[in-house]
C-alpha cells in the first residue's frame, strides 16, 4: 500500500484506536456487505462493468478529438473528485483539453467571464447530475447550452454534449434522452461524495488524460487489502476519539498547494457525511507553508478545539535546486527537502503545544496512489460516522436551505 499512517502525535487517541480495533472492523465488514442503501460505492472499483470502461475511454478519445476546452457542469461530489484528481496530477496531460468547471455556484460574475473564456476555444460540455434539476448545475448547463447553439449549431452542440445522470428518470435524463446525448449511468446506490470512482468523475478524467484505470486499480487494491486496514482503520478510530475528547474540528493539513482541491474535497466527504444530529467534525483544511503566515499563531496558541491531520507526500517527480544567492543555509538544497523539513518543524512545535496530531503518509502523487488516498478517505468516513451512530449516507439538512431558496423564487 502506498499509504502509512502515524498516530505518535495523537495523543490517547492511538492506544484508544489500539483497543477498539475490533469495533471498527465490524463496521467494515457490515459495509462491505452492501446490504444499506448508498454503500454501493464500497465494492464499485472491482466491479464496475468493463464495457463501462471500454465505452469511456472511447468517448473520451472522440470528445478530445474535438475540444481543446471540457467544461464540466456539477457540484460537490459531482465535480470535486474530478477536480482535486487533475489539480493533483498537475493538469491535463500534454495534448488533452483543458478541463474547466461550471455549475458549482450561482455567480453572474463568474459564468459571464467563463463565456469570455472560452469564446475563442473549442468546447465540450459535461454535464453531471443525478436529477438534472440542482439548480447550480441547471442554470449554468442552460446558458453554456445556449452559447453552444449560437457557435455550433443544435445538431453539432448535441454532439459535444456528454450527460451522466440517472439511468432512468430525472429532467437531465428525458433530454438526454429526445436530443440524443450520449450517456453514462449513475449508479443509483452511490452517493455523489462517495462517486469518486464513478463515470461522473472518471469519465471527464480520461478526458483530461488521466490513467483511469491505475485510478480504479489503486482503490480496489486498498479496498481488498485486510493487512493494511489493521492500521488504516486506526485513522478512523483517533479521529472519533479526539472528537468524544473535545476536538470538534479537524483541520486537514498539505505542504504542496496542488492539494488544495483534495482538501475541498475531503470538506465535502466529511462534513455532509458526519453534521447531523447535532454531531459531527467540522472539517477545515489549510496549504502549508501559506497558511501558517496567517492561521499558524491560532494553532500554536489558540482555542484548542482542533486537532490536525497531516497529509504528506513522500516523493514528487519534480524539484528545483536553490541558488547560492539564497545564501549559505539554503544554497544547493532541494526545495522538497526543505519543505520536508518545514513538516517536522511543524509538528515538533504543534506537539510541544500538546495538539493532537494524525500523519498520513502517501508514497506519491500518481493515479495509483491517489486512488487509494480518496478510498481510504471515504472509508474513513463511514466508520467514524457509524461509530457517532449516525447515518453517514444522507444528507437531510441541505434540503432546508434550497426550499427557502425556491420559496423566495416562487415570491
């Protein structure tokens, strides 16, 4: 497995995860039966149907043969997995479009400069919703659809249109359906934040120039592996005994900012799975070194409601070598090793603070690895949220905000 997992830091949380093993793989086991509504995910990465696969990677191939622009429309889990996949991997690959992202916000701003944008590009849609009636995604796939027509034409705009959406039912899926879009299925017993190995996410992926397949490779393989979830269950059990201890936020650490998205990603996995009920972590994340020049004097010396998880990557492919005008302390280091440096200082000074601190430990940034970081996430999810004895699959509480929404737009 390309991920460790280090609870020296974690106070009494680690002999807690030590003697309550059992507890939580009871949980796994149950959830890998697949016999509660939305546990669909936990065995997907080995049983996603090869001509899935197969139609994927040739309608990517057909779609990149005609953009240099995919402008994927979705919110929360219907775009962030695709997003913090690419911004991890460094962006499409050499000779892939460029994926850019609509629909996750109701800005008049943003989406008039995203027409701007593209106006002198070649662009293909991919629209992502289960219902097709989100309204984030629904305005914004109404007017990118109507600029289309106005540069394609409809016939030719229906051609660039790729919609992932409910096998059988929903707005998205009827027009779908009469204008001929080519589709894929999502699967109707997985949640949007735990879609990640789903056509909504791999589809736009293998676009982008991803390796979907050492994706889908990495998840199965941590999915199955029964000697790493001895340790890796541990992640789960620290955090809800941190949480039973006080600590109500978990604040998700990375030294790297193409990581950035892995932490809105992570925010929307935890926080929508585990806020219910009156319980929960409230996750935040923040990009080291940036951020300990405005939030690190609140870690070392403020309120300590928090404790930290730490993710690391091991090994990067790229570096650069300081100068000698950086001076004698500095000249002749790598910058990765310096930044190396930066996370043990860190945690030297946070463990001297007594904040309670889990390291995660990732050998790279390649599909295989990044595969079994968001599986391993999204199992964490689920056992810490059946260990609060809540239910981590729904979400009841965003209904309220978009009625009022609709209430005042019926006004």
């Amino acid at each position: 497995m390309k991920i460790k997992i280090d609870l020296a830091h974690a106070g009494n949380a680690e002999s807690y995860a030590a003697s309550n093993y059992k507890k939580a793989e009871e949980i796994r086991a149950y959830l890998c039966k697949d016999e509660e509504d939305y546990t669909g995910w936990v065995n997907w990465p080995s049983e996603i149907p090869t001509e899935w696969m197969t139609k994927m990677e040739k309608v990517a191939e057909d779609i990149r043969s005609k953009c240099d622009r995919l402008i994927v429309i979705g919110i929360g889990g219907s775009y962030l997995g695709t997003a913090a996949i690419i911004d991890a991997l460094g962006g499409s690959k050499k000779g892939c479009p460029e994926v850019i992202y609509a629909g996750n916000n109701m800005s008049g701003y943003y989406h008039a400069g995203l027409k701007e944008v593209i106006d002198n590009h070649d662009v293909c849609l991919c629209v992502v919703s289960k219902s097709g009636g989100t309204m984030e995604s629904r305005l914004a796939f109404s007017i990118l659809k109507d600029w289309m027509y106005e540069k394609y034409g409809r016939e030719e705009t229906a051609c660039r249109i790729v919609a992932i959406t409910d096998p059988a039912k929903g707005i998205l899926r009827e027009e779908t359906d009469a204008e001929g879009y080519v589709d894929f299925e999502i699967p109707g017993n997985i949640g949007g934040r735990y879609s990640a190995f789903t056509p909504g996410i791999m589809f736009p992926l293998a676009v982008a120039g991803v390796d979907i397949k050492a994706l889908l490779k990495g998840a199965e393989d941590i999915s199955k592996d029964e000697t790493f979830w001895q340790e890796g269950l541990k992640y789960a059990l620290a955090r809800y005994a941190l949480y039973e201890a006080g600590k109500s936020v978990e604040v998700f650490e990375y030294y790297d900012p193409s990581l950035r998205l892995i932490g809105e990603w992570c925010k929307q996995l935890f926080g929508e799975s585990e806020g219910k009920e009156g319980k929960g972590i409230f996750p935040a994340s923040l990009t080291f070194s940036t951020d300990l020049h405005s939030m690190g004097q609140f870690l070392q010396d403020g309120h300590q409601i928090f404790f930290e998880t730490i993710v690391n990557v091991v090994k990067r492919e790229k570096d650069v070598i300081v100068p000698e005008s950086a001076g004698a302390e500095l000249a002749g280091r790598s910058l990765n090793e310096i930044n190396s440096m930066a996370v043990k200082g860190v945690m030297a000074a946070h463990a001297k603070a007594d904040i309670p601190m889990i390291k995660i430990d990732v050998e790279d940034m390649k599909e295989e690895a990044l595969g079994q970081l968001l599986y391993f996430f999204m199992m964490s999810a689920a056992v810490t949220g059946k260990l609060m004895e809540i239910d981590p699959f729904n979400q009841p509480g965003v209904e309220d905000y978009k009625q009022e929404i609709r209430n005042l737009l019926g006004q």
